[in-house]
C-alpha cells in the first residue's frame, strides 16, 4: 500500500508539472482592433499582419496581393483567403502561394490552394496548411524555418475581359502548436526575417563607424522568437524517468521479501 501511494503521488506530482507546460505550448492569438485595409504589390511591400488577425484589401483582377506573418518553430499555419468577385466575370482560377523568408515557394500539406470558380460565382474561398516549422533544418532542405512568411493572393489564365475588374479580398493566418513532436535538436542562430533599409526610431546606438544601425522587419511572434531547445517534449522525457525509477524501486520492493530467510539452518 505504501508504493502505491508513493506512485500515486509521484503520478499526480508528474500531471502538475506538465499541466502547465501544455497549457504554455498552446498558440494565443491576439488580433488587433487595427487589422491592415491594404495588401503590398510585392514582397518588398508586403503588408504585415498577425496570426489571428483578419486582413482585407480591396484591388484589381491581374493584381498580385502581397501579406507577411511571422511564424516560429513548432506552429503549423493555416492560411485562408476569401476573394469576393465582381458581378459580372467569367470563369476564373485563383491561388494562394505562401514563400518563407529566403522567398522560398512552400508546399502545402493540404488545403484548396487553387481553385477554379465558375461564371457569375460570388466569391471563391482558399486554404493552404504548411509543414509544421522547425527550429533548424540542413541547408539543402526546403523546410519551413522560423522567420518571415509571405502569402501571394492572384488569379492565373484570366481573360482580358476580366483585367482589371474590382475585387474585395481578405487572408487570415492561424497556427497550431504541434509541440514537442515536432522539436529538434538545434536552433537558427537568426530567424530568417528580412532586414530593411531603414533605422529604428529609437536606436540602441551608433556603430563605430558612426552610423545608425540597420533593424530588422518588426514582425515577430507574441513573446518573441523562441530559443529552440525547450520544448514539452522535455517534460515527457523527464517524467518517463521518473517512473523508470519508481517501477525500479516498487519491483525491488516486491521481489526483496521480508528481509529474513525462510528456513533457519539447523544448528544456528
């Protein structure tokens, strides 16, 4: 009885632990009341907005509509985008492409990414989901990494009655935590976040040379970048040993017997 309470104990010390680090592993979002009314027409205008935060945009048919968001390692985004179409249009295909901050075109796991819309449809609906983002890959791969995320909204093979028809669009960006599953053992000594040809408003301080230093995008995640060596899958290891040890001492507990020989040598 008494390893049992001892293992119980122990069970419900490892659940406390944990509780909270999962509840700390689940994505926040945090719209903001001043969501963006326009999209860039590039990546070097892309406009930035949050992971919750729904963005619109009004434009033309032929634009290429420009957004950036940030994600870290262990999130996996979902991208959606809502064009509303003019009245009177023809059939028309369009697609979301999302590029990682090297401007690497990134493959959606799954999700409408382009879709085709008959005659007089009323507005067409996209998706994209990523790969889970790693904290650090080979340099050969084309993994997602932490950093800067594009989303290029168009529409492909239109006609030339169709240029330049009003649309009325908007993207929203949501993740989820994949956690400890997705975790690996290394870190990006940066994010891949572009950086820009303009200085802070209020700089740390000059360089030696005198100059202003340069800074980089300010899009980043809630709470900053992380670090890339903690992840809950720490907590699990940490318990597994816990209860190696336990099951080690409860087997050696059941197995030692009452200490005493059974039969007593005759003569002592």
């Amino acid at each position: 009885m008494r390893i049992t309470r001892v293992l119980g104990t122990a069970l419900l010390a490892l659940g406390l632990a944990a509780g909270p680090a999962a509840a700390d592993s689940s994505p926040s979002a945090s719209p903001s009341d001043d969501a963006p009314t326009e999209a860039g027409t590039s990546f070097r205008t892309a406009t930035e907005i949050e992971q919750g935060q729904r963005a619109t945009a009004t434009g033309s048919t032929g634009d290429y509509l420009y957004w950036s968001f940030a994600a870290d390692a262990g999130q996996r985004p979902t991208v959606r985008a809502k064009v509303k179409l003019p009245e009177s249009h023809a059939s028309q295909t369009w697609q979301i492409d999302v590029y990682d901050g090297l401007r690497r075109r990134q493959a959606c796991q799954y999700g409408a990414q382009t879709r085709t819309v008959t005659q007089g449809a009323s507005f067409v609906e996209l998706a994209c989901v990523l790969r889970t983002v790693r904290a650090w890959s080979e340099p050969w791969a084309n993994d997602p990494l932490p950093g800067t995320y594009y989303i290029r909204l168009t529409a492909v093979g239109l006609p030339v009655s169709d240029l330049g028809l009003p649309i009325d669009a908007e993207v929203r960006v949501d993740s989820k935590d994949i956690g400890g599953a997705a975790a690996v053992d290394g870190s990006l000594a940066q994010p891949l976040t572009p950086g820009i040809a303009v200085t802070s408003g209020k700089p740390d301080g000059d360089d030696e040379d005198g100059k202003k230093p340069a800074v980089l995008s300010g899009i980043e995640p809630d709470g900053g970048w992380s670090s890339g060596w903690w992840s809950d899958r720490w907590v699990w290891t940490g318990a597994g040993g816990v209860l190696a040890a336990l099951a080690g001492i409860g087997g050696y507990a059941l197995t030692r017997g009452s200490g005493r020989p059974s039969r007593v040598p005759p003569g002592v």
